[in-house]
C-alpha cells in the first residue's frame, strides 16, 4: 500500500483529511425507502444523533445502507465509512466486522490493524478517549439493526 511510505505524520493528515472529506460530504446519506432493517444512536455526551439504514437481500447479503442524522465531524465520518463499507457483506460478516471496529477503538486487539482498511482513519480518536464514543456509535446502531431488537443505541 502506498499508505506504508509515507512517515506517522503524513499518515495523520491522509488520515484527517478522509474523515474531513466523509463528515463534509457523508456518503450515503438520507433515508433508505427500501430498508428492511434499522436503529437509532444517541451520544448525548456529544450530542450525536443518527438513524441507520440497511437493506437485506434474501440471501442475507447488505445490498444497501444509508444513514440520517446530525453530529459532530467524527461521528458522521464513521457513519459514513461504515455504509461504505458494509455494502456487500453478509449481515454475519458485518457485525464481525464492526466488532473489530468497535474493539479497535476500545480495546485494541494486536492483529486488527491488517483488516481496518480505511477504517484504520478512526484510530485517531483515541488519542482523544471522550470522542471514542461518537466513532463506535454508528458501529453499535449497526449491530442493533442487523439484530433486529428495535432498541435505540445509547453510548451512555
Ligand atoms: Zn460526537
């Protein structure tokens, strides 16, 4: 990867810059008509609200997913990120998927940084413990919907 050239500093900055352009112009935003399963997030620490969306094809494949709400930057960038990138996946390999997300930002597993992806970009906040919150919220609301328990997410 052309990611591995660049030095700790350069990686920030291509780093920030991907949540700046996914908070500025989120991906997949707006209401999913066709969604067959959803679940709401709230971070009132930060005040984060968000409505995710996901479409699940009959062979348990995520066909679509998209997402509502407001945030702070963090917040949205994940959001964002994750309809990105559960687009795709079966619901099982989705919620394995965000559980390394969420792991990654709370209790870092030594051998997730192969599997991030671009969601590496997240590993940023945790250098700043009370923002953690808004980056897994998302992830949390995704498991939610794919459960199906109809609960709202709150991260306190
Ligand atoms: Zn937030």
């Amino acid at each position: 990867m052309a990611a591995q050239q660049h030095n700790d500093a350069e990686l920030k900055d291509l780093y920030r810059e991907l949540i700046l352009d996914h908070a500025r112009s989120p991906r997949h935003f707006g209401k999913l008509n066709n969604a067959t399963h959803s679940a709401d997030g709230i971070n009132p620490l930060c005040g984060d609200k968000l409505h995710l969306y996901l479409q699940v094809g009959t062979n348990g494949t995520i066909e679509a997913a998209s997402f509502e709400g407001s945030g702070c930057a963090i917040s949205v960038a994940s959001a964002s990120l994750l309809t990105d990138s559960v687009i795709g996946l079966s619901r099982k390999d989705a919620v394995t998927f965000g559980d390394l997300v969420i792991g990654s930002l709370t209790g870092s597993p030594a051998d997730a940084e192969q599997e991030l992806g671009k969601l590496e970009a997240l590993q940023g906040v945790k250098e700043f413990p009370s923002r953690v919150k808004c980056a897994t919220l998302a992830w949390r609301a995704l498991t939610s919907a794919i459960n199906s328990n109809h609960q709202t997410v709150s991260t306190e």
